[in-house]
C-alpha cells in the first residue's frame, strides 16, 4: 500500500444492494427450503465482507468523535487522502478526512451511499467525477487513484528457499546493527534509509547476506494488520516478495489478528505476489488527494 509511502480511505457503512435489504420477507416465504437456505447463506455472506472491510477500515485509519479520519493507522501517522471508498459484495465504506469542510463531506456520504459495491477487480465510481469536483479547490487539480484490497487466509503455506530473518529476534538485532551495509540502493531509494524506516513487526528475505525484500506493518489497528511490501528493484519477479510476505504473517506479534494486503490496480507485480499466496480478492478501493 502506499500512503506517506501507501494510500488511503473513512467510516460510514453503506450497504449495497446486496445487503441484508436485498430479500424481501414476503419473497422469501414462497421459496423452496433449498432456495431459502442459499439465500439466507449468500445473505450472510456479504455481511460478512462488509464487517471485514470495516475491520480493515479500522486498521487503516485513526477517527475523531465525529467518525471524521485525522489520520492513517501508520507509524507516520501520515495524513492520508481527503475521500476515499472502498468496496466489497456486500457494499461500500467511505472515508473523510477531518479537514473537508462539512458541506462537501455531507454531499460525498450522499453520493457514495448510491455507489454500487464496489467489488469488481475493475470498478469504478458512478460519481468519480463528482467525487473530484466537490474537493477541487480554485479551479485546482484533483487526483485520484484506484485500488485493490486483499485479505489473508486463516492459514497460508508459501514454499520458497530464500532466508528469512524477523524483527524482534536476534539475528533481526544483528541485521539492523548492519542496516547500511545491508540495503541495496534501491530500497535506500524507496526511503530505507535507517533502521527506524522498516516499520515493526517485519520480515526480511536475504540473499547472500543482502537484504531483497522486506514485508512491513504499514498500518495496525486493535483488530488487523496491513502489510506493505518492498523488493529490490534487480530481484524482481523471483517470489522473494511472496515469501517475505509469507514469513511476516507468521510474525508472533500478528497472531489472531486479521491481516490485509493492498495495492495500485496498475501494479502488476502486486498482483502476482497475491497469486502467489493465494490471497482472497476482498473489493476495489478510489481515493482522492
């Protein structure tokens, strides 16, 4: 994810069409038992996504007694985006920042309650451009992403021969008293500059003794994690990402938590790592600057 270094999204649930509203009793009563069951299971299941993504919505961001985003759950606390709104089958949740002045947050929560879920690989907002012209500020440029978010399964299994080292461990102490001799310049470029710069709990693959990937906490809440992930530009494309990635969800300090994985919908080599993992596509996220 990318905010100070990932992005961003605020609260507000809206359910979608395909929502607990989404069956009417009376229909219902002239189902087959079958047919009922079925609903009642995809029912469930689509609020289930929905607490799912509020968990994630609760991981990534910090709120202010008016549900209002002061800033991203990260240990920058960088300030995020003004709006963002992220999607899954069971509907919408939007996210403003506390500086929006209180006519346009008003008008945001009313278009994105008419969004539908966003859970698609390949949504976009109907209001995207309305979206843009309620932030716009003196004619200037409003900017806006789209995004894809992931989540962990209970269990993973990622087979990779690379060695990794985590922090909190002594040979994660050994590894940070080295940190200048050990960080490639393209992850020095990427903003590793010092031991404080990979964000705890991580998980580091090496290769001959240099480190190729890191997998950090980017954001943290009191119920999920969301891991942000780093590879050496030259080592690329090998799975060192993957099992950097893999390693990190095995980190004692991540247990029993739920764990997230985010990313560009134009960054390709994120989506081979959530191939690689076997991660569960939850929705698609927008977010303006």
């Amino acid at each position: 994810m990318a905010g100070s270094r990932y992005a961003a999204y605020r609260p507000r649930i809206i359910p979608g069409p395909r929502g607990l509203r989404a069956v009417p009793i009376r229909r219902v009563a002239s189902l087959s038992q079958t047919a009922i069951w079925d609903t009642v299971v995809a029912v469930t299941a689509t609020t289930r996504e929905l607490e799912v993504l509020e968990l994630h919505r609760q991981t990534a961001f910090t709120f202010d007694e008016r549900c209002r985003m002061t800033h991203e759950s990260a240990p920058d606390r960088s300030r995020g985006t003004r709006f963002s709104l992220a999607g899954c089958r069971g509907g919408n949740l939007a996210v403003i920042r506390d500086d929006v002045p209180d006519l346009a947050a008003r008008e945001l929560e009313r278009l994105a309650a008419e969004e539908p879920p966003m859970f698609s690989p390949q949504a976009v907002p109907v209001h995207l451009e309305d979206f843009r012209a309620l932030l716009g500020v003196d004619g200037s440029v409003v900017e806006h992403g789209l995004g894809l978010l992931w989540v962990f399964p209970a269990a993973l299994t990622y087979v990779h021969d690379v060695h990794l080292v985590w922090s909190g461990t002594s040979e994660g102490h050994l590894l940070l008293a080295r940190f200048a001799d050990a960080m490639p310049e393209s992850l020095v470029d990427r903003g590793f500059r010092r031991p404080t710069d990979i964000w705890e709990p991580w998980c580091v693959a090496l290769v001959d003794d240099q480190v190729a990937s890191i997998a950090e906490t980017v954001r943290t809440g009191p119920g999920g994690a969301e891991v942000g992930v780093d590879t050496d530009v030259g080592l690329r494309g090998l799975g060192l990402g993957a099992a950097a990635t893999a390693g990190w969800s095995t980190h004692p300090d991540l247990d029993r938590l739920r764990l997230f994985y985010s990313t560009t919908r134009e960054n390709t080599s994120s989506r081979r790592l959530t191939d690689r993992l076997g991660l569960r596509f939850l929705g698609s996220t927008f977010a303006v600057s």
